[in-house]
C-alpha cells in the first residue's frame, strides 16, 4: 500500500521534525533537574538552597526552559510554586530522562573504569556497629572504588534526608512513610532482657518483673524507645527509667556495671563474646522492631546503590534463617 503526501503535510511534518531535532539537541539536563527541583519542592528558593546554587540562578534556568519549549511551566499561586499542565506533563517526562541518562552513563562507566561512585547510607547506631561493619568489607573488597559514607540518627531524621536527597538511602526502624518513598522489610529484630553476669533472671522476663530493677534504655525519641514504651504500656506496668542513653554501647557499659537491667535489640548480643559480661533472656511476651530500606521512588538506581541494597537485603536474610 502506497500513500502520497500532500505538500503541505510533507512541510508540516519537516518542520515538526526539525522542532523535534532542535529540541533534542539542545534541551540542558541542568534545566529540567532545576524544573523538577522547583515542583517537587514547591519554592524556587528552595529548590536553589537543595542545589546550592542563587535563586536567580533557579528562576533563569526554569525560564530558559521554558522559552526553549515555548510553553510555560510553572505558575505562582500564593509562595507556592506550582506546575501548569504543561509542566506536569513535562514532570512525567523528566523522570524518565533522568533514568534513562543515568542508566547509560552507569553501563558505559564498566567499560571505561572501575569507579562507580558515592553511595550515602543513613542507619540507626544499632546497625552501624552490628550488622554494617563485615556488610561494608565484604563490599570494599568487591568494588575497591565504591565510596559509602554512612550517617546515624532516629527514623524521622533519616526520613527527612532521604526524602530531601540528602542521603541515598537509609535502614531505619518501623514505623516509617514517605509519600515518595518506597519501602522494603529487612529484618525482624528481636528485643531482649539484659542483665549484669550472674543475675537472676526467669527463662522469660515479663515488663512487671523488669520494672523491680532499676532500667537503662534508649532516648525517648527515637522508634526504638517508642517501641519499647509501648510494649510496656500493653503490660500495665509505669515505666520509670533511671537513665535514657542514645547509644547501644553506652548501656552495655552501665548494665556490665551493674547499674542496672536494659532491653536491648538482640543483634547487640548475639555473639558469644557480646553475651559473656551479661544474662540474657527472651521477653514475654515477645517483642521485636522491625528494619527497612527506605528510597525515594524516584531514586536512580546506579551500580553502586544496587550493589549496597543487595548486600544489606542478604545480610538481613541472613539472620532471619
């Protein structure tokens, strides 16, 4: 089957695909990041702080932009910078670009180095000291050239960073949401009873026989400690705490003292040598925290990033069998 067109729509086609051409060859991958900034964030001035870059720097390049498309993108309603439907449409658009870019420069980095990049991994000070450390070896030996830098703090505060592209990816405790976030179950975490060697403890500790000793636990901020709290309200016990410490280590150091009895995440004494300096016993009823990855949905996913997750999935079923 043959078709003859006309001139008229032999020109409009030309000139459709000349525009097509043109629009390509010039778009700046700068300019739909700063655009994608602006919505997401809903401020151009915070958009540029996220970018460090001037304001006027911002409202430049999102005006380029759309001086380049013909079209306007964004419109002011109130402070809030909101995108037209021109610019939601481009929004959905621009996540695809970005992944398909970084998906290409990641696959062509194997062929031209071994580098492949900074991953930023937030946790709590729990994983960092017990489950990270032969993760992190085990992957320094793998990828020699891959730079992780890890931060520690409570779920909201690795929450906020993920959410704000400050960090790549955290493993937090439950309970933990995001609108933008995924979300991936890792490890279930039993809590334990923690005594000085030699207490006398029963094969099972309830909340009423902790609360006649005095008790060393976790910062009232973090999930944790809120995890605990209620646990401990569902038992009808007060709970009193003669001291609240943010680190996991701090208060083995007082139990071994003998200051006190403690709840603590069981993967802070699995290890023969972690348990000698205590007793330890289950708790009843039973309890645990649950630990996820956190990423931004929108996250590229580069060789690097892929190769940390996988590791952290492993070394959680791991500990599950």
């Amino acid at each position: 089957m043959a078709f003859c067109i006309t001139g008229d729509i032999k020109e409009a086609l030309n000139a459709y695909t000349n525009y097509k051409e043109s629009f390509v060859s010039s778009l700046s991958l700068d300019q739909l990041a700063t655009f994608v900034e602006v919505i997401e964030l809903g401020s151009f001035s915070a958009a540029a702080d996220r970018l460090n870059i001037s304001q006027p720097a911002v409202s430049l390049q999102v005006r380029q932009l759309e001086k380049r498309l013909g079209v306007r993108l964004i419109e002011r309603i109130g402070r809030k910078a909101t995108p037209t439907a021109a610019g939601t449409e481009l929004l959905a658009h621009a996540g695809r670009i970005n992944r398909e870019v970084s998906g290409a420069l990641d696959a062509m980095a194997r062929y031209t180095t071994e580098t492949i990049g900074r991953v930023r991994l937030g946790t709590g000070a729990t994983a960092c000291i017990y489950l990270l450390p032969p993760l992190l070896r085990s992957l320094r030996q793998g990828f020699p050239s891959l730079d992780i830098t890890v931060s520690t703090g409570n779920t909201p505060d690795m929450v906020k960073a993920v959410e704000d592209n400050v960090l790549d990816i955290a493993l937090v405790t439950m309970p933990a949401s995001g609108r933008m976030l995924e979300i991936k179950s890792i490890l279930r975490d039993e809590f334990v009873a923690v005594a000085p060697a030699g207490a006398v403890m029963p094969p099972e500790v309830t909340a009423a026989e902790l609360s006649k000793n005095p008790l060393i636990l976790f910062e009232p901020s973090g999930n944790t400690r809120r995890i605990i709290d209620r646990w401990f309200e569902q038992s009808g016990v007060s709970l009193q705490p003669v001291m609240s410490l943010g680190s996991v280590e701090a208060i083995k150091e007082l139990v071994r003292a003998g200051l006190g009895w403690a709840i603590l995440p069981a993967m802070s004494v699995r290890d023969p040598e972690q348990r000698r300096p205590f007793t330890v016993r289950p708790l009843m009823p039973h309890l645990h925290r649950e630990l996820a990855l956190i990423i931004r949905q929108d996250k590229t996913v580069t060789r690097g990033l892929r190769a940390l997750i996988a590791a952290i999935t492993e070394a959680g079923t791991r500990r599950r069998l």
